[in-house]
C-alpha cells in the first residue's frame, strides 16, 4: 500500500517494517514538514506585511474598516497557528518512526488503519481514539 508515495504493509505499525520501508515512509514524512514548514515561513512574511501595512495605514479608518483589519489579523495568525500545528503533527510522526511506534494509535496501542495513514500520514490516533478525543475538548 502507499501512503504519498511511501509503502504502507500491514496494518500500519513501523516494527517489522524494512529499512527501506521506513525510509520512504520518513521522506514522504519529510517531505510534508518541509512543505509545511515553506509555507508557514511564506505565511508569517505575508503577516508580516500585513502588519507593517495596517500600522501606516490606520488614520481616518472607521469602523468598518478597524473590523476588516481585525478579521483579517485574525485569519492570518489563525493560518499561522495550524500550519505550525501540522508541522509538529509531521514531526511527532518521524519521531514516532524512530521509536518504532509510528502507525500504532497513541490512545488504544492497537494499529490505525492504513486507509486513515494513507489520508493523513501523521496520525498518530485511530479514528474512534480521535473522536472521544474531540468529544472531550468539546
């Protein structure tokens, strides 16, 4: 089975993998904390500007204006909280790899299904795990 380009066998836990199994699972890992980590320092640049602008540019604003700029600082840090939280989302899965626990649920210890690691090859949870998770915080 492959997950983004890596071999998926089984039912999903690092022990028992090949080297070279574990390698392309780590790239393919690799890979999305480098994608990620681009696009949040490109994120951060644009809240940056957006910055800058919205200080030389607030004389005169009324309040539509102040709420816009608002609602949009908010969108941008908002943008900039979940690409940092994908990305320590990728590397707890590398270190997860190194460990030899990677593909085995956080909650239960049982393996997380190859179709949810094929979709989100971080996951470090199996969907029932996940949704008592999301039960609780809500």
């Amino acid at each position: 089975m492959l997950v983004n380009g890596a071999v998926i066998t089984g039912k999903g836990a690092a022990k028992g993998r090949t080297a070279e199994e574990i390698e392309q699972i780590r790239s393919v890992l690799r890979g999305r904390f480098d994608d990620l980590s681009a696009e949040y320092e490109q994120a951060l640049a644009e809240n940056q500007k957006l910055r800058l602008a919205e200080m030389g540019d607030s004389a005169g604003d009324d309040q539509a204006d102040s709420g816009s700029k608002t609602a949009e600082r908010d969108a941008a840090s908002s943008l900039l909280r979940t690409l940092s939280d994908r990305r320590t989302q990728a590397e707890h899965a590398m270190q997860r790899l190194d460990e030899g626990t990677y593909g085995n649920c956080e909650g239960c210890s049982n393996p997380i299904p190859w179709e949810r690691l094929e979709i989100f090859p971080s996951a470090t949870t199996c969907v029932n795990c996940k949704q008592n998770r999301e039960r609780r915080a809500g």
